[in-house]
C-alpha cells in the first residue's frame, strides 16, 4: 500500500490511538488474514505493528506518530537446527537447541514433541533460539523422534521432523 505518515515519529505520545486502513475487497485478491500494519523505525527497518482485518478495514492501535503502510505476510517461519544433526548420536549433550526466525509478523508460538510427547523448548528471543534440556520425559531409549511447529502472527506454518540418537549416560 502506499506509506501514509502520521505526524513526526520523534513526537511522543502517551496513549494509544487507532489506525484504520480501508481495503477495496473487490479488486484485491489477497488472503485477508495475511494483511497486517507496519512502519519503519529510524533506520528504516520495517516493523510489523499487526492489525484484525473487519470487514473491509484493517484495523489496530498504536503509540507512535510516524509512517504506516499494509503490507502481506505468506512467508512461513525457519527453523534452523543448531546442535541437532540427523541421526546422530546425542547421548553426549545436554540439550538440543534451533534457531526459528520468522522474516515479518513474528513468531506466535511453537512446541517440540520427541516420541509424540510434547516437551518444554525454552525460547531465547533475543538469539532466536528454541533450547530443550534433556530431562525425564525422554526414555532411555536409543533411536528418537523430534517433531517441531511454529506459527508466526498471521498463521504461516514451519514444520520439522527428524530422528537422533540418545540414551542417559551414568
């Protein structure tokens, strides 16, 4: 969409305000629940803000003056395996980690299963990092299954599956 500027982005401002943006459904041929706002900060870094699509309106609320433009995320999640190596064995580490980024919207949410039992990932937002310690929920077995999803604010999906080794050690 075309940028639309809101006053001066170095105003300050206490309270949140509404954003509307009519959407012309009839020429458009987008999927509606993929549009969300954005803007730019100072380096002109684009910003997802977000938005619920009404109607014929995307709408949401903010704090900040500055540009605002629609834009269309249908680019799924990543997940980057990082201490994770297919089939090997792992019994000599204490957790196994993945990086999941998401290019616009931001990650909304995400869970780990190994053997079809969900288990606890710790995120690391600031490093992207999903991290998850070995504990009792996984058998002492030799030969696992990971299965991992993540979905990013607007309902794209990453999936990933893989299979490693790992029995306790001592």
């Amino acid at each position: 969409s075309p940028i639309y500027h809101i006053h001066n982005m170095f105003t300050p401002i206490h309270k949140y305000f509404d954003i509307t943006f009519k959407i012309d459904t009839a020429t458009i041929n987008l999927p509606k629940d993929k549009l969300l706002v954005c803007s730019f900060d100072t380096k002109n870094k684009v910003i997802p803000i977000g938005g619920e699509f009404f109607d014929t309106t995307l709408e949401t609320k903010t704090r900040y003056f500055g540009p605002y433009f629609v834009s269309i995320d249908t680019i799924k999640p990543e997940i980057i395996p990082e201490t994770f190596i297919e089939g090997k064995d792992l019994s000599h580490r204490e957790e196994i980690s993945f990086i999941i980024k998401d290019d616009l919207s931001g990650i909304k949410s995400y869970n780990g299963y190994i053997d079809d039992i969900w288990v606890l990932f710790e995120y690391d937002s600031k490093n992207d990092r999903i991290t998850y310690f070995f504990d009792e929920k996984i058998q002492n077995l030799e030969k696992h299954k990971i299965y991992i999803i993540v979905k990013d604010e607007r309902g794209n999906i990453t999936e990933f599956e893989g299979d490693f080794l790992w029995t306790k050690i001592g």
